[in-house]
C-alpha cells in the first residue's frame, strides 16, 4: 500500500512535469483553432432554432461568453504542461457553477453545481477555470486588474490550504467535509437577487414549492407549467407521450428506495425548457409532479447530456452512457447529492440525465458584487472545489505540489489575468461576427440561470 511519505513525493515529483509557476506562462499557439470554429462545431448536434439565442447570450459580454466557451478553453488548457495529478474535474467550474442547495436533510451547502463537462483530469484545470471566471468577473464589474489579482489569489490560496487541511483527515472525514454555511449567507443571493434567508436550522423554511409556484398555472382549473417563451414553452401530446415512456427507463436507474418515494408522485405537465449558456441548444424538458397530498409539487428536469468538451484532450470516459457519466460525476463531487438523479436514453439515442429542477438553490449576484465581496466569494469558491476534488483525488500528492508558499497563488492569478486578455478578444471576434451575420443571431431574453 503506497505511504503518506511516497504520496507527498508524487506530488513533489509532479512539479517536474509542471513547475508552479509554469502555470503562469500562457501565450496561444500559432496553431490555436479559431474559436468560433470550436463553437460552430457543437452546433451540429444542438437544435437549430435555439442557436440564435445561444450566440445572443455569449455576445453579451466576456464573461457570458466565458461561459459559453467551454470547449475554447479545453483546448487552451490542453497545450499547457500537466501536473498529472488527476482528480474527477467539474469541468467547468466558473463562478456560477457554484451556489447553495439543500441536502436531502434540508440543511443549506455551498458547492459545485454543474456537471455537464465532468471528466477525470489534471487538478489544475479547474483552478483555472475558477481563476480565470474571477478575473474575468471582476473586469466586468469594473474592477482593476489589481483587484481581479487579489481576488483570484484568494481563491488560490483557498484552495491550496483547504487542500492541506484535508490531507491529514481520514478518508471518512474527508468524504463527509462541508462547506461551512456560516460563512456564505451574506454572500449568495437567490436567483431573483434577494437574501438567502435564514440559518441551516431554518432551511425547510425554503422549500421546493415557495420557490417554484410562480411555474405553475391553475388558472383554467388544472395545474399546468406557466410557459415562457422562448425560454419555457409547452409541448405537444406527442412529446408528452414519449416524456412520460423514457421516465419509466429513469426510474429504474434509481435505487430502490427513491423509486418508491418517486412513485409517491404523479406525473402532471412537461414543458421545454432553456437552460444557461454553455447548455442552449441541447434538449432540455421540465416535468411537474405532484405528490399525493394536494399542493405538493415536485419539478424534474430532463437535460440532454453529450460527450465532455474535455474529451478530445483527456482519456475517453469510463461511462459510455453521457448521463451516467454526468450522474456519477455529480454523486462523486457533491458534498450531498440530488436524491432524483438518473439517467436514461430518450429519442434517436440520446442520452440524457433526470434531476431536480431547483432544490432552494441561490448563487452570488457577480455581476454587481464589490471587490471585496468578490475576494470573499472566490475564497469560497476555492475552498468548495479542494473539498470536491479531495473525495476522488490523491489530496496528501496535490497538497505537497501546491507547498507552502504563494508560489502557485500567483500563477494563478498571472494565468487569469492572462487568459482573461484572450478571452476579451474572443468575445469581441464573436459579438462582431454576430453583428455582421456570419453567426446566428436573436432578440430574446438575456441569460438566465441554469
């Protein structure tokens, strides 16, 4: 059984691989591919009529655009050095991947909350994803490059003692480390940019049916979605009858106990749905449930899941399913895992993955946050995502790379601020293209939440 001693000496050893401060050192190759070509290549399996919205979305700003460009970075990623340390990535932990949900004992966490890009992969990665989502955030709210520095060191540093904290915990504790909740409520809004009210204590108090009445519609006597086009919009008999056959496949990728709390409920209303940036243009439903007991609603959502953009650039997934994959990546990572998550193949062979809709969910508002808030909101951020690679990664060889010193903070921060540079010009090549016609583009409403 390999020892503490030889784990601390792996990592130390990776530094070979991938110096710390080699991090920083980012210009694009001369054979960087062009990144509306890496865009327009994703769009042959998306639906055509939302790709207008799509690209409306990202033109709106460089961070939007960040969001979107998930598949861009991959391969910007990919032709830096590797530390080899793998972890089970997010793969595309930016700042709004990150938020408050319930656990199944209604208690309030902080922590990843996308996982469409889930891949194993260098640690690294996601930092920098991170870093490079603060920097990019913070010129947006506009901030000076020395803020977007500082907050990204946070992050970093975060992340690094967080890492080092975990490494002498026991696996047990490591699996069931939280996120202080404490620490976030001053921090994170709802959706709708109010509070998020109350102590763990009190988080029943904030349940599934307050935050999403406003879905549903009785105005005709029947409980129905509300539609919302273009972003929800109601579905035809036949969509419906084919919803309602592949929930039966879902079903039974659920263990057994929360088959029987699912058969609780009843099937009431589907509706299509858009979700994000990154995930307009993949099919996307919602389903309404109600339990027993009138005024019991439970919404589920039917995301279509396709091969991680990390994919071309890491080892193929152990998963041939994309549903599984993206369902065990998110059990994996999770501090508490969504009780509704499954997987199943629909239409044509798509895979797709079931999960609740919203669960008490709220995220930080980044768009008006202060340097401050946006140095705390970052730290937090950092120290989520060590707790979330720590439970599949070697945490004693990833402590031991990042050392003691700032060394690693720093390049962090370089490697934002650097690539922040480049996606500013991305974001511009693409707004000018929709402008000139050469992308689709759309009037519609601006992006929303996933």
């Amino acid at each position: 059984m390999t020892t503490p001693a030889d784990r601390a000496e792996r990592g130390r050893a990776a530094r070979k691989q991938a110096s710390r401060s080699s991090h920083g050192l980012w210009i694009p190759g001369a054979d960087r591919l062009d990144p509306l070509t890496v865009l327009a290549r994703q769009d042959a399996t998306r639906v055509p009529e939302l790709l207008p919205l799509r690209y409306e979305r990202m033109a709106a700003s460089p961070f939007e655009y960040l969001r979107g460009a998930a598949a861009v970075m991959a391969a910007d990623l990919a032709a830096q050095p590797s530390t080899g340390l793998t972890v089970q990535l997010c793969g595309d932990a930016h700042l709004l991947n990150f938020g408050v949900f319930a656990s199944p004992e209604r208690a309030l966490l902080f922590d990843l909350n996308d996982f469409d890009e889930t891949l194993p992969g260098p640690f690294e990665w996601d930092v920098k994803r991170l870093a490079v989502s603060i920097a990019v955030a913070a010129r947006d709210n506009g901030q000076s490059d020395d803020e977007a520095r500082s907050a990204v060191r946070g992050a970093a540093e975060a992340y690094r003692t967080s890492m080092h904290r975990l490494a002498v915990l026991g696996e047990i504790d490591v699996w069931y480390d939280r996120v202080d909740t404490a620490d976030i409520l001053s921090l994170v809004r709802s959706r709708h940019h109010g509070p998020v009210e109350g102590q763990p204590s009190g988080a029943g108090q904030r349940t599934t049916l307050r935050e999403l009445e406003r879905l549903i519609d009785t105005s005709d006597g029947q409980r129905r979605i509300t539609p919302d086009p273009p972003l929800l919009e109601p579905i035809g008999r036949l969509e419906t009858a084919v919803l309602r056959r592949i929930f039966i496949g879902y079903r039974s990728t659920l263990p057994e106990e929360r088959r029987m709390l699912l058969d609780r409920f009843g099937f009431v209303d589907a509706a299509r749905k858009v979700a994000g940036v990154a995930g307009v243009g993949r099919r996307c439903h919602i389903v309404l449930l109600e339990g027993r007991a009138a005024g019991d609603p439970l919404f589920l959502q039917i995301k279509e899941a396709e091969s991680s953009v990390l994919e071309p650039y890491l080892q193929r997934s152990a998963y041939p399913h994309q549903g599984h994959r993206v369902v065990a990546g998110q059990r994996l990572l999770q501090a508490a895992g969504d009780v509704f998550l499954g997987w199943v193949t629909g239409p044509e062979g798509r895979h797709f993955y079931w999960r609740q809709l919203r669960d008490m969910k709220g995220s930080a508002a980044v768009d008006d946050l202060s340097p401050s808030l946006l140095h705390d909101y970052a730290r937090l951020c950092g120290t989520a995502l060590a707790r979330a690679h720590a439970r599949s990664g070697d945490r004693i060889a990833i402590a031991h790379y990042l050392g003691g010193s700032g060394m690693f903070d720093g390049a962090m921060a370089d490697f934002a601020l650097r690539y922040a540079d480049r996606n500013a010009a991305d974001h511009a090549a693409l707004a000018s293209a929709v402008s000139a016609g050469r992308m689709p583009a759309s009037r519609s409403a601006s992006a929303g939440p996933r």
